[in-house]
C-alpha cells in the first residue's frame, strides 16, 4: 500500500527527478492537457470532474509519502502540480496555431510563478498539515493563474 501511494505522490516517480520535480510535472500536465484538449475538446465539465478525482484521489498517497519522507510537503510530492496546472489550463482553446500554444506556455509559467510565489491565501493554505495541505495550496495557485491567463487573453483580444 505504501509503495502504491509513494508512486501516485511521485506521480510515477517524476518527483524523483533530480532537477526542478514540480515544474517538470506541470509542464508533462500542460503538454497532456493541449493534446487532449486539441484531439478530444472535452466539454469543461469532464475537466473540471477530472481535477476533482484528481486531487481527492491525491490527498491520502500525499498524506502517506509525507510520513515516509519525514518531513513537511518533500519535494518528492508533485500528485499537487497536476491538478493545479489543470485548473490554471481550463477554458482555453487549443488550436494548433501560435496564439493556442503561447496561451499553455503562459498557463504553465504563470501557475508555475504562483506556485512558488505563494501569494495569500495560498501561503496560508500551505501551512495546512497532512495531504489536504498539500494538494489545496496548488489548487488556489491554480484559480490564480486561470483568472491571469484569461485576463491576459481578454486584453490580447481587446488591444490586437
């Protein structure tokens, strides 16, 4: 059980990489997301189902990775990143064109500025203890990208 619950934390051990573990998981996250987007455009709903799945079924291997690592939120853990990437990504076109792609590149470094960042109330939310602390402080990270990257693209269109 605990090796299972370390491998889903790990995400299949990208959070073993040596360099950069979280952003590496958001960018494999963004990557999946315009592709699926692009072959499938799934209805936001399905998305938004997805990400809640996700971070729930996150919380308890994120819990359990913690104890074994031994010490607050290891950089091991990166479940955390998908689910925020996935919420930063939502609603956005994907088109093979440069607009499209310049929109996921910008939802990646953006999410990933807030994910480091931590502005309020994520600071706050990454002092919470366990695998809900964990998992929520990416998902507030997320919604603060999502709001950016549109806010971006509404400027884009309104100015071009």
């Amino acid at each position: 059980m605990k090796k299972l619950a370390i491998l889903i934390a790990t995400f299949f051990n990208v959070g073993k990489f040596p360099i950069a573990p979280g952003t590496l998981a958001s960018f494999i996250t963004t990557f999946v997301m315009f592709f699926f987007n692009y072959f499938f455009s799934p209805d936001p709903t399905i998305l938004i189902a997805a990400i809640v799945i996700i971070f729930f079924a996150g919380i308890i291997p994120a819990r359990i990775t913690e104890e074994y690592y031994g010490h607050k939120d290891p950089h091991e853990i990166v479940i955390d990143e998908i689910p925020g990437q996935m919420v930063s990504l939502l609603f956005l076109p994907a088109v093979f064109s440069i607009k499209s792609i310049a929109a996921y590149i910008a939802g990646f470094f953006i999410f990933r500025f807030f994910d480091i960042l931590k502005p309020s109330p994520v600071k706050q939310a990454d002092r919470i203890k366990g695998g809900f602390g964990i998992m929520i402080d990416d998902i507030l990270a997320g919604l603060y990208s999502l709001g950016t990257i549109h806010l971006l693209i509404y400027i884009y269109r309104s100015v071009f």
